[in-house]
C-alpha cells in the first residue's frame, strides 16, 4: 500500500508519544486521534518501514465509551489532519481514562525498557478534575509563518493553525494571544508568573540587524511561589508549565526526602537544577545550614538560584554541564567530601532526554545513600532506571503525576537507594 491509501482499522491499545496502535493484515499501524478498542478509517501517510506504517485518523466508525467531544473544538477528528492543532492530543479522551494510557506508556516503558517491574501509579494534580482539565498552562509558544499567521503547529508539522482559542491556556493567556500579530516569522512566548499578569516576548527567527533600544523582555524577572517560597525566574527561563506543577513535584520530592530522611551533615546535590526549587525542597527538610549544591547550565537560572537559595547558608547553586561537574567533583572529591557525598541524597530533574549512562555511571561511583529522579519522559525513565539498577541502585515504586492533562506527557518521581548487596 502506499502514503494515501484508506484502510479500516482496529486499534488495540497506545504507545508512547501520543498515537495509538493496531494491525492491518499483521502489521503494526501507529494513529493518532483514536483509543483502544475503536474502529477508525485511517489514511495511511508512511509505509516505507517494513515493520510499520503510520496513518492519520479521518472517522471513527466504531467509538470507545471513553471518547468525548474534543475539548479542543479546532483539533476535533471532525477537522482535516493537517489543520488540527497540536498540543492536546488526548482530548478526546475522559480525563480518568487519559490517565489509564499514561499509565500503561509508562508500565509498558518500565518493563519493556527497562526490565521493571514496578508498582506506579498516575495521580491528578489537586482540582483538575473539577475544572476539566482545562485552564491549567502559565506558559505557551506560539509560532508565526512567513505570512505573519499567529498560532500553533499543526499536530507532527510546522505549518502554523490559526485559532480562536486555547482551552489548556489560563484564561488570561488566552486573551492576550487574541490580539498577538507579528511581522518576522519566529515564536511568540507568552508567560503568566504568580503576579497574574501576561508578558509577550517575542522569539523571531532573525533579530533585526539593529537591536532595538530597550531591556530583553525575555529577562525580565518574574517571581513564582510554591507555598511561601518565592523563586525568581526569567520571565523566559524556565518553570513548570502547569500552575500547581512546581508545588506537586516539590510536595512529591519533600515526601520521597522525609521517608528516607535527610543527613544535615552529609552532602547533597539538585542536578538539572535550575532557580533551585528541589535544592529549597533539600534544604528544608535538612535545616539551614545543610549542604546543597545546585548545578545548572544555564547561567541566569543559576544567578537565580544562588538569590533563592540564600536562606541556607549551607547551599550554592553553579553553572556546568552536569556530567562534567560530575567527572571533575569525582577527580577532586577528598576523602571526607566523598564521605559525607555518600551518606547524601541526589535530586536530579533531567530534560527529556533524560540522564543517560555517562551522568548515571558517574552518579552510582559518586555513591549518594538517596537518589529522587524526577522525569518527564516515560522512555528515558526507563533506560535510566535500568543503568542505576546495573549500579547497584533500585526504586521500590514509580509516582506519576498528570501535570499535562488533554495531552499524552506525564510527569514520574522514582526513589532510588542502594541494594543491599551494594551497600
């Protein structure tokens, strides 16, 4: 068969990244837009693989009992393909359901990637339910085209899809995107911080030749809050997207410290740290004068971490790449350092890609008696897990948290100690 043709489909269950999967005449199909257990058409857009095709959905004709209308009306199956917006490709889906398939990715990640087999779980954030889900994203990229058009990607494109609304946006955000227009093809950023208020920053492809006078709106400082903590960011660094994500995750990280308790007197680091919201986490549960160190790359949120972390006067946030800073602290570390890095506890939140082996190889030498591994990426999650399992190190359990409802990422929180054996 060829890109184009139509075939009827059965679609058995979900696979990582959004798109459901079945079988047309042994081999794999993987669809978006569809559930398990569906009768779907699909037009078939790849089928040079020999072990699979891909296809898009174009009418479901046998519904699951899960399937809802969208809550995106613009990337509803009603709507051609290729002008479906990205960015909510579980909408379709009732939200307890939607959690249901972020379960399995995960489960089916952890023992097909990993070789674990471990309980997990995937929890609402606190009052998602009750909105629906919606209404939940502080931070959202728009894209503009060659033709100034203002909007998001279509789904698995860069072809951009104007729009009249964006349900996952705060209602704020939404506003402020209705009027957004632009003359140079890039991104438009648009951030709302505690203080409730929208900022637009601009991301075009090309910067005038000329800069324009005036400060990068991008660095303005914006101060968020997780409890009554506040951690000032760039207005275009990062945070958690999801209004009650860095005060889940923190909630999560701070139980995970407390069950396996915190050393004051040992050494303990937040990798991938950021402005410093897991080393805060560290910090207090150890007291104020426990040793954190935070390492980030990015020098700003690294300037930022060092101002929100000053209440200890135990902690320090450094700019490096996490795996050099590991090599070079592995060269240097004296013997007490190594002492008190071993009854320690490690926090790290790697970007999607996750660790990867030569961070984790580093990590297990290092030996810290506690590991919290906060992850984006059911996938890297698994491969990681298994590297520090192969170290000596094993996680009893798996939490995730929905911190992207309508959409198929989940957020996960390993705790990690020594195996007997290893100790």
């Amino acid at each position: 068969m060829q890109p184009g043709d139509l075939i009827d489909l059965e679609v058995t269950g979900v696979a990582h990244g959004g798109v459901f999967v079945g079988r047309h005449e042994g081999r794999v199909v993987f669809v978006p837009d569809a559930l398990p257990g569906e009768r779907v058409r699909v037009r078939l857009t790849e089928t040079g693989h020999a072990s699979f095709w891909r296809g898009e959905a174009l009418e479901v004709l046998e519904a699951s009992s899960h399937r809802r209308p969208h809550v995106w009306p613009a990337a509803d199956i009603g709507v051609a393909p290729e002008d479906r917006p990205g960015g909510a490709d579980f909408g379709h889906a009732d939200l307890a359901y939607q959690r249901e398939l972020k379960l399995d990715v995960l489960r089916d990640a952890l023992r097909r990637i990993g070789g674990l087999d471990l309980p997990a779980t995937v929890d609402p954030v606190s009052g998602d339910d009750q909105g629906g889900g919606l209404r939940w994203r502080t931070r959202v990229s728009l894209h503009v085209d060659d033709c100034g058009a203002v909007g998001p990607y279509a789904a698995r494109s860069h072809r951009v899809i104007a729009v009249d609304d964006l349900p996952l946006a705060t209602a704020a955000i939404e506003e402020a995107a209705r009027g957004l227009r632009a003359d140079r093809p890039g991104r438009i950023d648009l951030v709302q911080p505690a203080d409730g208020r929208v900022r637009i920053l601009p991301r075009p492809d090309r910067r005038p030749r000329r800069s324009q006078p005036g400060r990068d709106p991008a660095r303005e400082v914006v101060v968020e809050r997780v409890g009554d903590r506040a951690f000032a960011v760039d207005a275009g660094g990062f945070w958690q997207v999801h209004r009650g994500a860095a005060p889940t995750l923190s909630a999560m990280v701070a139980s995970a410290l407390r069950e396996h308790g915190v050393d004051p007197d040992a050494a303990h680091l937040d990798l991938y740290g950021g402005v410093g919201l897991f080393a805060a986490a560290i910090a207090e549960a150890g007291g104020r004068a426990t040793r954190v160190t935070s390492v980030e790359s990015d020098p700003r949120a690294t300037e930022h971490a060092g101002e929100n972390l000053a209440d200890w006067v135990g902690a320090r946030a450094e700019t490096a790449r996490v795996d050099r800073w590991l090599r070079a602290l592995i060269a240097t570390a004296g013997g007490g350092e190594r002492d008190r890095l071993r009854r320690g506890t490690v926090v790290l939140d790697p970007p999607r890609s996750g660790a990867g082996r030569e961070v984790v190889d580093a990590l297990v030498e290092v030996g810290p008696a506690h590991i919290v591994y906060v992850a984006c990426d059911p996938a890297a999650l698994a491969r990681d897990l298994k590297t520090f399992r192969d170290g000596g190190y094993e996680a009893a359990a798996i939490a995730g948290v929905d911190l992207f409802p309508h959409s198929h990422h989940v957020e996960a929180v390993a705790s990690l100690t020594r195996a007997h054996s290893a100790r």
